[in-house]
C-alpha cells in the first residue's frame, strides 16, 4: 500500500498492526522521538479542519519530523486554478508524504495517481475519512478490546457523514456486528452503502428516527453533526440541525458500559452535560487520532523507503 485513499486499503492485519504500534507509542513514546527525523509532511488542506490537520501535524513534530503546508484552498496556488495532479507533482519535490483535505470526492486518489510519495486521504467531500475510523477504531479496540459482536448505532446525518461511511467500511469485516442507523428521512445513509457494504456482507441493519427507541440496545453510539457545508439550501439545514441532541435523560436506559462516540466537532447534538459521563469517549478518539495517525506515517514511510 502506497497511499491511504480508503479503509479498505488496509487489511484486518494491517489495521491490528497499526493498533499495535500505536499503544506501544502510547505505552512507550521516547522509543519514537526521532523515528522520522529529517522526513517532512506536507498538510494540504482545501477544508477546515481543527483534529486532523493538527493531529497529523503533532504526529509527525513527535516522531521528529518536520511539517510544511497550508489550510485553505485560498492560500495556495488552487485559487490561481492549479489542479490537483499538479499540486501533488509540486509537493513530491519538496515532502516526504502528504495528507490532503479536499472538498470534491476523489481529490486525494487524483493526487496519489500523480505524487511520487504516499499521500494519506484527510477527508475528501460527503465521501470517506479514512484516518478518522483509524482513530475510531483504535477507540473501540481500546474500550471493547475488540470489533466483534458489536451493536453500534450511528445517529444524525448518516447521508453526508463521511466518517460514518468509513467506519461501516470497516467495521463490515468483523463477524457478529449489527448495525442500527438512525436519522432524520432525508439524512439516510446512501443506499449505495446499504447495498455494497451491509447487504453484501450480509450485515443485520435497522433504521429508525428515534434515538430513544434504539439506545437500549447499543454498546456504541456514533453520533455526527448535521453537514452544513454540504446542503444545497440553507432552509433545510435549519429545520434538520438540531433532529438529535443527546442529553443526560435520553442515556436512561443505556447500557452500562455505553462507548458515546462522535468525530466531533460537535455543535448541539450532544450536550456538554455528557461530557464528565465515564461513557464519553469523543475527546479519547481526539487523542487517539495522534497516535494512530503517528502508527501510519512510521508505516507509509517504511514501505515507501522499500
Ligand atoms: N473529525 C474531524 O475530521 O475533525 P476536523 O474537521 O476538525 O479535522
């Protein structure tokens, strides 16, 4: 594997192996101090971003590399009307690797076709989010122990959420799961994920509206905002944004040992009252994602060094 565009790009072993390196960076950091000295990393980012560019950039300043870049399409030279192919020839003369935040779907793939280094997908669109459900998995894999025989309702907008595509990507591999997804009707998850992912891996599904009804049975709760920045009109965000806020008297009847998950960031879905709850996990994902995106580049790095 050269470049990460997608999670199925990795194998199981793959994704165990990156897990492994990052709790032993976890366990033991001074080991990696000077893993990637003299390497750089270029973050270049179309979109905001707050977690992935500075998670990446802290990854890679950890190892002890250095980082180079920019985080907005504007401030480089795209607002001139450069492509994407050119930019990624561009970067390869001055990087080492490069992870790419794009608005359009496809962006990134478009780039490592034409870099002559390994560029990692930071998000490209409505479409996947590849280093996020590392970061997601090295999650549950911490509070579960492992990815099998899972419940896990993904809630809010499973239509855009390119996190949630991503994570059921990967998810789809591990035996006994179930998946509950709910969502207002207009913010379904695309039935060509129904489709390609759950039915064909003969995956049990439901969907339903209501958050209250499906908690109970859930032993992880992935809730997402509500995408503005990918609605045609205004007037429909309004009236969707705020379809889900989970608050302490919706976890009523949750199980015990709930995992609340959530990519953040967050705006109302759910509220800072959950936050000193012992089931939070989003702000363990936010650290998680350094060390797994740490576990990626020491292994792109490698194999390109092959
Ligand atoms: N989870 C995530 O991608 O966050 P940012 O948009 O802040 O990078």
């Amino acid at each position: 594997m050269k470049s990460l565009i997608s999670i199925l790009d990795l194998s199981t072993d793959e994704i165990l192996e990156l897990i492994s390196t990052a709790n032993d960076i976890i366990a033991n950091p001074d080991k990696y101090r000077e893993a990637c000295r003299y390497k750089k990393l270029a973050t270049l980012f179309f979109e905001p971003s707050t977690r992935t560019r500075l998670s990446f950039e802290a990854a890679m300043l950890e190892l002890g590399g250095s980082v180079l870049g920019f985080s907005e399409a504007n401030s480089s030279s795209a607002a001139k009307g450069e492509s994407v192919a050119d930019t990624a020839k561009t970067v390869s003369c001055y990087a080492d690797i490069i992870a790419m935040r794009h608005f359009k779907e496809g962006a990134p793939y478009v780039a490592a076709q034409n870099a002559t280094i390994p560029v990692i997908n930071a998000g490209d669109g409505g479409h996947n989010h590849p280093t996020q459900t590392l970061a997601d998995l090295l999650t549950i894999y911490r509070e579960k122990g492992g990815f099998e025989n899972i419940t896990i309702g993904f809630c809010g907008d499973l239509k855009f959420g390119r996190t949630v595509h991503s994570l059921i990507q990967a998810l789809s591999r591990y035996s006994g799961l179930n998946v509950v997804l709910i969502s207002p009707v207009e913010l379904k998850l695309p039935s060509y994920i129904k489709k390609d992912i759950l039915k064909e891996n003969k995956i049990p599904y439901t969907q339903t509206t209501s958050l209250e009804e499906a908690i109970p049975d859930l032993d992880i709760l992935y809730m997402t905002r509500v995408q503005r920045e990918r609605f045609f009109n205004e007037e429909d965000y309004l009236r969707l944004k705020d379809s889900y806020i989970l608050d302490p008297p919706k976890l009523k009847n949750a199980k015990s040992d709930l995992a609340i998950m959530h990519p953040l960031p967050r705006v109302n879905e759910i509220s800072t009252a959950i936050d000193s709850d012992p089931r939070a996990c989003y702000f363990k994902q936010v650290l998680n994602g350094k060390y797994i995106r740490m576990a990626l580049i020491l292994k792109l790095l490698q194999e390109a060094a092959k």
